[in-house]
C-alpha cells in the first residue's frame, strides 16, 4: 500500500484505546482523520480524541462512510455485526488493521517492542520515560493511558520508538497477532502465561506464535527477557539471537533485582549488573516485586542502547506509572480507592500482594470483575487461589466482552463458589449498585479498596469515590 495516496482515514471501533491512539498518531502525521465507535467513549481514548480534535460518531451507521481513502477496521469488529465494515467490503474501499498501519508509519525507527502476557503497558511506558530523561527521547504507541505523558502515543524525531507488543489477533481479516506487524529492532520479553482462551488453545500455541515474532528479529537484533519466567527460558532455549536475561532469581542474569524494601509509599531496591558488578539503588512509586522486573527491563534495554542508569535513575522514581495500574484514585475518610487493570489469575495474585506490602495492617477490599467466559473457566482453579492477600472479597457477574453466553459457560455464583474453598469472606453481587451499597454500608476508616476490572466495572472506583463524598458511609 502506497500510503503517499491515503489523505483521509476512517477509523471503525475509534474508542479502542489501541485504536485511538493510532487515530491521534495518524492525525499528528497530517491526515484526515475521522471515525465511529459502537456506544459511549469513556476515557482515557475521550481525552486522546478530545486533545487531537479527532471527530468521531456514536453508534453505527452506512451513512457515516463517506468517501474515505483507507479505513482501519478495529479488531472486535465484523461484517457480520457491523453496518459501517459490511459498507466498506461491498464498497470495495481499502481497510487495514491499525497494527499494519503503525508498521507503516514506523518502517524507519528502531523499534523496541515490548511483549509478554503481564506488565507490557508499564514497561512500555518506563523504558520511554527513562529514554525521555536522556538525549535519546523516544516516540512511543501503548495500550493504555500514560500519566506521565498525559497521552497514550507521542511522536519525536529520535530513532528509537518504543511498541507494546499486544499477543492478541490484529481484525477479523489478519488473524495474526498484532506484534507480528511490528518487526523488532530490540524485543523485551516481560513473561508468557496462557491468555486470551478463546484465540489460543494451549501454552504451545502462544509459545509458537513467540518464535516467529523472533524470527521477525534481525540476525543483530537483540532480545531482553526475564529468568524468572519458565516459558520465557523455554522459548529462547535455542534462539540464535543474542539475550540479555534479567531476573530477582539465581546468578544466570546480567541485570538482577536485590534487598527490596518499602517505607513511605515508595519502594527501593539494588540494581546489580553481575557482569559488570555496576550497582544503582533504585528508588520508585511503583510497588511490588512485578514492578522491580519491570523496572530491571527497561534498565536492561537502555543498558544495552548504551544508556547509563545513573541518568535516568531520577525518572524512574518520578514515574507515576499508567492509569487503572494500580492507581491510587483517592482517600476519602481515610478510606483508600485504587483502581487497576487485573483480568488473570497471576495479575490479581501480583496486585494483591503489592497492596499487602504497602498496607500491611490494614483490610483489604478486592473487588474483581471476571473478564470472558473463556479465560474465567479456563483459569478458574488458579484463580479461586488468588486472593489470599485480601481480607474481603466481592465477585459480581462475569463480563462477557466480545463473548455470548453458551449453555454450560461459567457463572459468577460458580467464581465465587470456588474462591469460597480457600477465601471465607467472599461475595457474589451481581451488579453494579450491588456492590456500591455493600462497600458504602461496610467501608471503615483505614480500610483499601481495589477494584480490578476491565469491562462494565471500570468505572466502579469513580462512582464508589462520589458516592462516599456524599456521606456514605
């Protein structure tokens, strides 16, 4: 595709935050941009829009096609449910996903890729913002919203943009997934947990779909992973690609993670280069020990563009992170809201345990929104183990996403049944206002409440905050 000829561009699921970002990413390289979105756009893709005077239609419809040059068709949408994708088939306009159109716009930076089943946004957004405290300012394009960039894709004239490398299939046309677009100069390697059940079948599938991003590699490319992670150590078991491995386990890492402690909301801990025995104490906002390896990824990656920690060291504990990752929305009586992004198993059992370390006395609210049928069912004997770090526990119904709801499909009085075998004090409330009036009944000074959902409950933290503004409890 000659993207010279493409003036005008049509965005079809514009309120992604993926899509919107490549929306505004398009715009700020001189294109026309416009786009429809199926319902209500909340934020951050509103704030994204807004700030690019992005003009966008609620609900689909025919007439909203006009006579675009190029349309990019967002990866939940069909010809099949969708008026506006069946129009651009029939009407034989051209149509990308927007991976393969941000490979377009990026075919001459080196592109640091970040990938892995957890922490992809945050370290996303930390390898940019230490390269941001550098000469080497990079562009970036994450899958979430950056509160220290106040945005959620920048563009620079640096050679470097960093990329997070999302797993999951680009449309309903290229089933590949989206990180396959993006052919890596420097690939990170967060961890590899079995997600997304409804596109793949098995560890094996993921594991495959890995191999050939690193075949995507160039012979000169370089791969920065962490030891910890098994499946991350059986994948690379015999790349050819250099690796620079990193960890908080074991003596088999160039970059390792040592003496975390935590004291006034912050947490602190030794970087040590076991090769070069280079030592920086690390100061961050950010807490848990899936953080620390975040942090040792991005630490890894500038080390190896030639970039010395000790300038950037300042930006990472000026890092506030991105929002709905454990975000602390606000204390209201001495009552403690965070909002975060948890939708598996080992992302739960992380924030829970960062909370217990940063609230080791206090009680522990866990509301958790199942996210799919697929993923619910698939991981509910890991999941109904995964809240041990909290003192109460509030299940409502499962969010289906893009799923419909088949006979013998799990329900959320299933979920909580099971979490009942390892955790007493766990409810089922259904809904929303459920959930509302029991935590603004039951709430005490002192007491932490994490809402930690991806679908209908991302909005929970907001709603609760003004209800306990307006007295209750």
């Amino acid at each position: 595709m000659n993207l010279d000829q493409v003036k005008e561009i049509y965005f079809i699921g514009i309120g992604g935050i993926g899509m919107s970002a490549a929306a505004a990413l398009a715009s700020s390289l001189g294109y026309r941009v416009s786009g429809s979105d199926q319902k209500e756009v909340y934020p951050p893709a509103t704030s994204v829009l807004s700030k690019n005077q992005i003009l966008y239609s609620k609900g689909y419809q025919i007439k909203n096609i006009k006579n675009p040059d190029l349309v990019v068709i967002g990866a939940a949408e069909t010809p099949d449910d969708n008026p506006e994708v069946k129009e651009v088939v029939k009407r034989g306009i051209s149509f990308i996903s927007y991976p393969e159109l941000l490979n377009f716009f990026l075919k001459d930076k080196f592109r640091i890729i970040v990938a892995g089943t957890h922490g992809k946004t945050t370290t996303s957004f930390l390898t940019a913002w230490a390269l941001a405290a550098t000469k080497s300012k990079a562009g970036f394009f994450v899958g979430g919203y950056g509160k220290d960039f106040k945005t959620n894709f920048l563009t620079t004239e640096s050679k470097y943009f960093v990329i997070e490398g999302d797993e999951y299939y680009s449309s309903f046309f290229d089933k590949k997934p989206k990180f396959l677009h993006y052919h890596p100069s420097l690939l990170v390697i967060t961890n590899l947990d079995m997600d997304h059940y409804d596109y793949y079948k098995n560890i094996g599938e993921l594991l495959d779909k890995f191999k050939k991003l690193i075949k995507s590699i160039p012979p000169d490319g370089v791969i920065v992973a962490c030891h910890d992670d098994s499946n991350v150590k059986k994948l690379l078991k015999n790349t050819d690609r250099k690796v620079i491995w990193y960890g908080l386990k074991g003596n088999q890492v160039q970059w390792k993670g040592e003496k975390i402690s935590y004291s006034n909301n912050t947490m602190r801990f030794m970087a040590k280069n076991l090769e070069t025995k280079e030592k920086e104490e690390i100061t961050m906002k950010l807490i848990g020990e899936h953080n620390v390896l975040n942090c040792l990824a991005t630490i890894a990656t500038l080390d190896y563009l030639q970039i010395p920690v000790s300038s950037f060291k300042n930006a990472l504990e000026e890092f506030q992170g991105s929002s709905r990752r454990f975000e602390l929305k606000e204390e209201i009586n001495g009552i403690i809201v965070i909002d975060d992004y948890a939708h598996h198993p080992t992302a739960v059992k992380a924030t829970l345990a960062a909370a217990r370390a940063k609230y080791p006395n206090q009680k522990i609210w866990a509301v958790f929104e199942p996210h799919t049928f697929s993923r619910t069912k698939a991981t509910l004997a890991e999941l109904a183990q995964s809240f041990s770090a909290a003192d109460e526990v509030i299940i409502p119904d499962i969010y289906p996403a893009r799923e419909k709801f088949k006979q013998g499909t799990i329900t959320g009085k299933e979920v909580v049944s099971q979490i009942a075998q390892f955790q007493k004090n766990v409810h089922y409330l259904p809904v929303k206002e459920n959930v509302l009036d029991y935590l603004s009944k039951n709430l005490k000074t002192g007491d932490v409440v994490i809402i930690m959902a991806v679908g209908d409950f991302n909005q929970v933290a907001d709603l609760l905050i003004n209800k306990l503004k307006n007295g209750n409890p």
